[in-house]
C-alpha cells in the first residue's frame, strides 16, 4: 500500500525519509527562532519559521534533510528559514572537506522569496546556491519538488543548481508564477486559470519530457526514498547549468515570435546539428548598464555575439579585469527580454563568457577579476521563457559566478542602476563584495510593487506601507544598505551621464572592493551595518546551528 508524500507536512515528509530512530532535529519548534520581521505587519510568525532541519541517516548513509513547509508563507524564504538552509548546507559542506561523507537533501514546496521578507530572501537564496555549487564538487545535492505549492521564483533557481531533480507528476517547476507573468505581461501571454497550459508548460511530465528534471515519479514515500538512493548511487554527470552550447543552441535555433511547443523544443533537442546564429540586430538602446560598461572599458567592443550582453577584458587598476553587463536592446530576437531583463539568451551568454574565462586562467598565478555592472529591471516574463526553463539560464550564471570565486577569481558587483528579483540573482548577486550609487532611481527587491501586491493581497499603498516597518521590503538603496550587503554606498555621482571624475571617484571605490574581495559571500554578514541591525538573525542561526551541529 502507498503512503502519500505529497500529504505529509515539511516535518513528516524529512522523518520519512530518514531512518527510523537515527535523526534529530536542529533548530525546532522549541529554540523558538521566529521571524522578527512578520509580526510588525500582523502576520503571526511560526517557532520554526517554516523550515524544518533533521539530521540521521538515509540507508545507513549520514544525510541532513532540508524540508520547506509550504503550508506556512507559500514556503516563501526570508531570513531565519533562508538562513536555516544556508547555514545547514555550510555545516554540511564543512563536513564534506573534513572528510565525512554527508548526503544533503533539499525538499521544495516554495514560491520564491517571501515577499513579507523581500531583499532578505534574494540576498540568502544566493548564499544557499553558493553553497550548493561547492558542495556538488563532493556529494550529489538532490533536490525534491513533490507538489502542492512546487517551485518558483529565486528557488527554482536554486533547485536547477542541484545534482539531482526528483519530481511529481502533479508538481509544477518554473520560474515565474503564473499569476506573475499574467501581471507582468498579460492574460494573452499567459492565462492564470488556464490548468492545462499551467502543467502542459511547468508540470512534472512536461519538465521531464525535455529533460529539465532526472526523475518523475509516483506520489510514494517509498518510491521517493529508493529515488534518492538512485541519485546518490549514480555516476557524476556535467551538471545542466553547464551544458552551455547545448542549451545555446536550442534557444538560437528557437522561434522566438511564435508560441513553441513541447513537440518544437524535443525535435531540436533531437537534433544535434549545429547551426548558425540568427541574425542578432543591436538598437544599441541606452542605459545606465551600458554607460558605465563604456566608461570602464574606454568604450571597449564587446565580445559577446549577443548585443544584450557586454563583455570586455581590460586593464583595471593595473589588473586584468572582466567588465560584464546585461543591456536593453529594442531588437532582442526575444522581446520579453528587450528592456534590459535578464532572459533565455542572456544568463547562457553570461556563463559562456565567464567559464571561458576560468578556463584561460586555469593555470596562471594572477588570475583576472570579475567585474558585474549591474542595471537589470528583472527577469524576462513569458510563455516561451518558461517553456524552455528560464530558470535554467539563470542559474547557469550564477553557477559561472560562484565558480568563478571557487576558483580564484575575485568576483565584484557595482549596482549603478536597478537590481531586481531573479535578474539579480543571476547577474551580481554571487558577488563576495557589492557596490553601489547613492542614486533615488536605484531600487533593489523581488518584483515589481504590482505583481507584490496581488501575491500577498495588499493594496501597493499598504505594500508601501509596511516598507516603513521593515525596511528588506523597501525598494530604495539606503534601505538596502542598511541590511549590510553593501561595502560603500557612493556618494555624489551623476548615475545617468558620469563625468571624469565620476568615473575616477567610483573607480576608486571599485578598486578598493576587488582588492578586499576574496572566495565567499560572508563578508556581507560582518559589515557594521550587518552586525548592528541587518543580519542578526542571520548570524544568529548559524552560531545555533553550529552548537548543534554535532
């Protein structure tokens, strides 16, 4: 007889899985780590803050469950839960270079960031998936997307970093939210009542038939455990977010003005033929992006083929520099992606580039540094984004990123314009030190104040509101900075038309970041402004964690 997993709340579903009488549970109910930041908006917060740790063995194997309880805030990441995972995954990691063999398990049932929580979310999601990419060099991670909630947002993202995708056929698996993209871009692109079109698009069978998950299975307790032995069992393979020119290659090869079907994605997928690239038109359209991509690289030509991504290696401070930067191109082959946001073409681009980079310096003694100038309004919003896996171009990038800091290369990111939701995650946030302008156009959140306010139910001047309570739902950069991400908060610059000594001030600044920049993203928990207000809880569940660690 079957017993459902898909039933089971977070804590039932990781007991399942582990064996009987070997776990423990890290961080529960009764350590009574709550959110500070829900109650202030009369929201009552949860004793686990929806994040449930166990820590046993899975077939005799030492292994720490990760479980989202999806009932709770839609599974939605905000500080204590993000950093519940976070500081599991470092825990874990950690063991794996000491040499013991721990096997890390991450159940999905999320829809992204908690909104409640917003810039706390983005920035801790990126810290889970830095995490992931280091420890796929020592164990599978594998990820579990059961149904009920599913998998959006910056956490789909992270979920396409994992070694190992299970899932359920009643599951869904994508970036944007249907609810989202109706916002953003219309019913016409993408009708949110239409079930059908929802899992012929994002479901399990649909994820599975052009291979953006590994295994689909019955809703089985059972069927889940021998799937994760499979994964553990199987012989290492080039992880997805790396399999750059062949995920190149479909979406060149792609149409991108009409609305494609599985059937179109599975014949191309079919065919290995390698063929040439589209006409790629360039309106040069302007932005803050590409005035300061200029301004750095003495107007450099880009290396991209593609003209929404700038690439330029030069001489920074008398190193060898990679300025990298997304761009609004009014001719983008695909539109939803014209104003600058991060699409299918553009996070593939960015890891071409960035892992061709490792790769020429490899074996050199000074290896050149990482520059992302970031000015990305969002991710790009449509039915054929999420056909094709969006969230896999996204979390292709951040994978080159955190590669790239695994490697040796300084990684930076200067915010000269805005930084939203995913396209951030995929273009900057995988930065050991971040930049920015003090500039009032800036904003840096998850979305967009309409799509914020019909996720959570909220008039935008409620929305608007509860910015003031807490300050990780604003949108400005001063309220940014006070949450610790931020070495230096530029003062004084003219953002749209910088003069000389603009560029020399920021330059200045810049330089000072590549030359504390170093391998990790933790510096961002010990800023003054961090330590003082912006990442208490964040520190604070990792000192928990550690204490209990063992």
């Amino acid at each position: 007889m079957r017993t459902s997993f898909i039933e089971l709340k977070g804590r039932e579903r990781a007991e399942a899985l582990l064996d009987t009488g070997s776990f423990r549970e890290l961080l529960g109910p009764f350590d009574q780590l709550e959110s500070p930041h829900l109650a202030p908006q009369g929201i009552v917060p949860e004793s686990d803050d929806g994040m449930v740790i166990l820590k046993g063995q899975l077939n005799g194997q030492d292994a720490v469950v990760l479980s989202i309880e999806g009932a709770f805030q839609g599974g939605g990441i905000g500080e204590v839960c993000g950093s519940k995972i976070a500081g599991a995954l470092e825990r874990v990691l950690a063991d794996n270079k000491n040499g013991k063999k721990v096997v890390p398990v991450i159940i999905f049932d999320t829809g992204g960031v908690r909104l409640q929580e917003a810039n706390y979310g983005l920035l801790i999601i990126s810290e889970i998936q830095s995490a992931i990419v280091a420890l796929r060099e020592f164990v599978p991670v594998i990820g579990l997307i059961p149904g009920n909630v599913g998998c959006f947002g910056g956490m789909s993202i992270t979920a396409a970093l994992c070694t190992e995708l299970i899932m359920t056929n009643t599951a869904r698996f994508g970036f944007n939210g249907p609810e989202v993209i109706e916002q953003e871009a219309g019913v016409e692109e993408f009708n949110s009542r239409d079930r059908r079109l929802i899992w012929d698009t994002i479901g399990g069978n649909a994820r599975a038939e052009i291979g953006l998950i590994d295994q689909l299975i019955a809703d089985d307790v059972d069927t889940f455990k021998a799937a994760i032995q499979t994964a553990i069992d199987k012989t290492p393979t080039t992880p997805r977010t790396q399999q750059i020119d062949r995920y190149l290659s479909l979406i060149n090869r792609l149409d991108p003005k009409v609305r494609n079907t599985r059937e179109t994605v599975l014949s191309l997928l079919a065919d290995p033929t390698t063929a040439a690239l589209p006409e790629m038109k360039d309106a040069k359209t302007p932005s803050r992006g590409r005035t300061w991509f200029n301004a750095f690289t003495g107007n450099a030509a880009s290396l991209s083929y593609l003209p929404s991504v700038l690439v330029a290696n030069v001489e920074f401070n008398n190193k060898p520099t990679m300025f990298l930067a997304v761009v609004p191109n009014a001719d983008n082959r695909y539109q939803r992606a014209g104003k600058g946001e991060v699409g299918l073409q553009e996070g593939w681009v960015l890891a071409k580039y960035i892992r061709e980079a490792i790769e020429e310096d490899k074996d050199k003694a000074v290896k050149r540094n990482l520059v992302a100038l970031i000015d990305v309004p969002s991710q790009a919003y449509g039915y054929n984004e999420e056909l094709l896996g969006l969230h896999y171009s996204c979390a292709a990038s951040a994978d080159a990123y955190a590669t790239a800091r695994l490697a040796g290369h300084t990684v930076t990111g200067i915010i000269v314009g805005n930084a939203i939701s995913g396209a951030f995650l995929t273009h900057g946030l995988q930065s050991s030190r971040l930049i920015a302008l003090n500039d009032k156009e800036i904003n840096v959140q998850a979305m967009s104040k309409q799509s914020a306010a019909r996720i959570t139910k909220r008039t935008i001047a409620e929305l608007e509101e509860a910015t003031k309570k807490v300050p990780a739902m604003a949108y400005d950069i001063n309220n940014y900075y006070t949450l610790g991400a931020l070495e230096e908060l530029i003062e004084g610059v003219n953002a749209d038309a910088p003069a000389a000594s603009d560029v020399q001030k920021v330059g200045a600044e810049l330089a000072k970041a590549i030359d504390a920049a170093d391998g990790t993203l933790s510096r961002r928990l010990q800023t003054v402004p961090a330590l003082k207000h912006g990442r208490v809880y964040s520190n604070l569940v990792r000192e928990k964690l550690a204490a209990q660690w063992n």
